[in-house]
C-alpha cells in the first residue's frame, strides 16, 4: 500500500512525536509498504495532496491529536488510522472527557474548570492541577497543599486558558491499551517518586512498566472493562490508551484517553501488544489495513 505517514508537527509534544514517526515508517517500509513521510503543520497540507493509500497520523497534542487535522481529512474523504474528528476532539480535552464519563455513569476524579477571570474552586489538596488540553504529563502538578495548587493554577494560566483541579486518589496506577475495540493487558506504571512525568515517560531509566498489576485478577478484569467503556463512550476508533488509578479498596478511576498513543520503543501501547502477542510492525500493518479497509 502507499502510506503517508505524519509526524512532527506544532505542538510542545513535537519531539515524542517525531519519535514515534520514525518508528512506524521504519516499520512500514520493513513491511514493503511505500512511505511519504510528511512533517506537517497547519500552514503546510500538501502532504495531504499525495495520493494513498491511507494516512497514519503519528502527532500528538493540538492540531495533531485535538481533532483539527482528523476534520481537514475527513472533508477530504482520506481513510485513516485512528479516531475521527469528534472523538478526538473530546479525548483530547480532559475536561470534555470526564464530563462524558460521568454522563455515562463511569468513574472519574471530582474535578473543577478554572479560568484565568474566576480560580474559585471546590476541591481540597492534597489535588493535581493540569492544562487541561495537553498531553504527556506537560503542565501537570502534584499539589500537596491549597498554597501549592493555587500557585499551579496560575502557573497553568500563564499558558493556557483553563486549568483543570482534580482530586488526588492515592493507588495503582494503570494504562489499559485498546485496539481493535478490545482492551489489552494492563501495565502497572511505578516510578520512584510516585508521578509519572515527562521525564519519567520518555527519559528517566528508573520508570518501570509491570504487567504484574499487584492485583486480583477480578480487578484488572474490571479496569480492562472500564478502558472499553471510557473507549466506546467517547466514540474512539482504531487504538487507544486509557489511564486511570486503582484505590486502595480496588475502585478504579478514570484519569485521561490518549486517542493517538506514542509509538516510541518505550510506549505503553506497543509494550502492551506485544505482551498480546502483536509484534511492532504486525501492530503497525493491522492499523493501516484496518484503516484502509474502511470507507473514505
């Protein structure tokens, strides 16, 4: 097939993203597949005017991942990997998603929305502050006093239009993988201080990644069901990674989706796969056949 593969882009998340586009063209080409590699942004489609196949956006963060390049394609009638403009758009807010998953009766964090013109909020340290519309642990703080979170708030609002406050859970912390519209084993994530922060995901050789849960097996049953849930109920497609946090009395709760996961060596979603038995590139071919098999 021709493939044209995205990557790059505008975002703070560029460099995980270029990581990971190497990664796939590598392994598409491996697989005899014809690549167009394409760095692109919003000022520059063309690489959209390239007949294929399918497209595999491999982006992260806004423009890539927030529905606005999966809009552009879709009115272009262009097959491809991962979900459409609607989903993604609510995957990406963190504030859109929960809003839906407490719609839907799924477990998720209290949480407040705040503004640059009213910080007024409800929810007591010890909190986790984030930007709500930004991936990969960037702008997220582990607040253990009100003094702490008040100042990530405003450090938050010096980049971003809203904060978001959630309740800190003390637990186990989880990513549940979904391809194909089932979930994948659970990987447990611990780190040396407990957060799981960029340096932590893409840098630090201290993380560790765990497909024993230190759980029972009735529990990691139920945290693949509620990734599923979370999943379909935001109308996800293709692949997906749900994180989330297990109490100490085994209740999980939704944190974030990640509608367009890493595709780096050290991504969750791969790990998990081949942990499945799905190898890189056999993960890579499944998603641009299953895209590409889809109606334009």
């Amino acid at each position: 097939m021709n493939v044209t593969v995205l990557y790059g882009g505008p975002s703070s998340e560029r460099e995980v993203s270029l990581n990971s586009g190497r990664a796939v063209i590598e392994a598409l080409r491996e697989l005899g597949h014809a690549v167009h590699a394409a760095d692109i942004s919003p000022d520059d489609l063309s690489s959209l005017d390239k007949p294929a196949d399918v497209i595999f956006p491999v982006l992260h963060g806004e423009f890539g991942e927030d529905g606005t390049l999966q809009q552009i394609m879709e009115a272009r009638g262009l097959r491809f990997v991962g979900s459409g403009s609607a989903a993604s758009r609510l995957g990406f807010d963190k504030t859109a998603a929960k809003r839906t998953w407490v719609a839907r009766g799924l477990p998720t964090p209290r949480w407040r929305e705040v503004h640059r013109n009213d910080r007024r909020h409800d929810v007591p340290a010890p909190c986790v502050v984030k930007a709500p519309r930004s991936g990969s642990s960037i702008d997220v703080f582990i607040c253990p006093t009100d003094e702490a979170a008040a100042n990530a708030v405003d450090d938050v609002l010096r980049r971003h239009p809203t904060a978001l406050v959630e309740q800190f859970i003390k637990g186990v912390e989880l990513t549940v993988g979904i391809l194909e519209d089932r979930p994948l084993p659970a990987i447990r994530i611990a780190t040396p201080d407990g957060f799981y922060g960029y340096e932590d995901k893409y840098r630090s050789s201290t993380t560790e990644y765990h497909f024993d849960t230190l759980l029972p097996d009735g529990v990691v049953d139920a945290c693949q069901r509620l990734a599923l849930d979370a999943f379909a109920s935001l109308g996800c497609r293709d692949l997906g990674r749900v994180d989330m946090i297990v109490d100490a009395e085994h209740r999980p709760w939704l944190l974030e989706i990640n509608t367009l996961p890493g595709f780096t060596a050290r991504s969750l979603l791969p790990k998990a796969a081949r942990q499945a038995g799905i190898e890189f590139n056999a993960l890579v071919d499944l998603l641009v056949k299953r895209a590409a098999a889809r109606s334009a």
